[in-house]
C-alpha cells in the first residue's frame, strides 16, 4: 500500500509498471519491501549488507533474484524498466554505493533511473549494527564495530552524509523520497546532512513521512 499510495501521489500513475523503486534493507520487518515491489508491478532494486537476509528472503521466494555485481542491477533495471517488467532484485551490497551509482548513470547518460526511493536501514539503532557505512566491508564493519565503537560511529555518520547527498542529487531531478519512519532522516540530520526543509523550521524534513504524506 505504501509503494502504491506513492505512486499514485507523487508520480500520478495508478499503474507502477515500469517505474523503479530503489530502497534498502531485507531484515525483519523490511523484508516485505521485495513483495511489495512486485505486488506493485514495479521494479524494485533493495540493497542488503547481510547476505544471510538476502538468502533467507529469495528462499521465501519474496526475493526473485540476488546480485554482487552494480553493473548487473544496472542492466536489469534498464531490461525490466523498458519492458515493464516486475522485478525485485537483491543488491548484495551498500545502499550508499547503489545510490551514488544512480548518480553516476544520470551524470554520464543523462538518465534518471529512479522513481521512487525510501529506506529501511534499522537507523533508529544506527552506532550498534542497525546501519552500515559504505566505506567497509559487512565483516569489517563488526569487526570495528566491536573493537572500535567511536571509529564505527563517525563512519556511519560520514556514510549518512553520503547516502543523503546521492538522494538530493537525484531527488532534484525527480525521483520521490520518503521516509519509512525508521529514524533515517533524523539520524542524517544529526551527521549533518542536508535534510532540513527550506524555509521551514529543524524539526522538518525535506521529504515526507510515509506515515503522514503517504498513508495519511
């Protein structure tokens, strides 16, 4: 219902066949984003650190397909995306690497593959494994975080600046942001990223909140 409801808000489509939606997160309760995609009829790309979540959802068989590869997700995004085709693929990987990629496309082709985009990163518990930075590897970072807490925290908060930069840059060329009320744009706000909202006053965000803006 969320990815339907900001579908029918933001992008004025009833029909979400061949839109992407770009997301993170496989774990608990953010397993069903890969069957909400496809429910959807849209192409959802979800990226998982943890490649036993990634495991456990494509055996349920909520998950259609897992990748390593960036250049692959690219390719079937564009394969899935012209052919209007339901997808859901697991990028096993950084969300902040798959965002910045996007980036990358729109800077050197000039295509804005994305219309949609949340996050389900568990960042309400984000210095004690509920969010990964990007600038380590999965087992790297628990190790660090183990051994090195205060180091583990200011790359969480460096790969928050990152990860928000990525979103801006393709939000203002039209992709749909929102929040999944899992802390991510507070804890953004507190690394300093830009998330406040012009004009307006720090309790704001730039994006909306599904709960208020999408199932209100």
């Amino acid at each position: 219902l969320t990815v339907l409801n900001a579908g029918r808000r933001y992008l004025k489509a009833e029909d979400l066949s061949g839109k992407v939606f770009v997301t993170s997160g496989l774990g608990g309760m953010s397993g069903a984003q890969a069957k909400a995609a496809v429910i959807a009829g849209c192409v959802g790309i979800i990226a998982e650190v943890d490649e036993a979540a990634l495991l456990k959802r494509h055996k349920q068989g909520w998950l259609m397909e897992i990748s390593n590869s960036l250049d692959h997700c690219i390719a079937r995004l564009r394969d899935a995306r012209k052919n209007k085709i339901a997808l859901s693929l697991g990028y096993h990987g950084n969300v902040v690497d798959l965002w910045e990629r996007l980036v990358y496309e729109l800077d050197t082709t000039g295509e804005l593959l994305v219309d949609l985009g949340s996050d389900q990163t568990s960042c309400h518990n984000p210095f004690s494994g509920g969010y990964y930075p990007v600038q380590l590897g999965f087992e790297e970072a628990k190790q660090l975080l183990s051994t090195n807490p205060g180091k583990f925290r200011t790359l969480v908060q460096e790969s928050l600046k990152r990860h928000v930069a990525a979103i801006n840059r393709l939000a203002d060329k039209g992709m749909f942001f929102w929040d999944y009320g899992n802390a991510f744009l507070l804890e953004a706000q507190r690394a300093g990223a830009d998330v406040e909202k012009r004009g307006a006053n720090k309790t704001e965000f730039r994006y909306p909140s599904y709960v208020q803006h999408i199932m209100g």
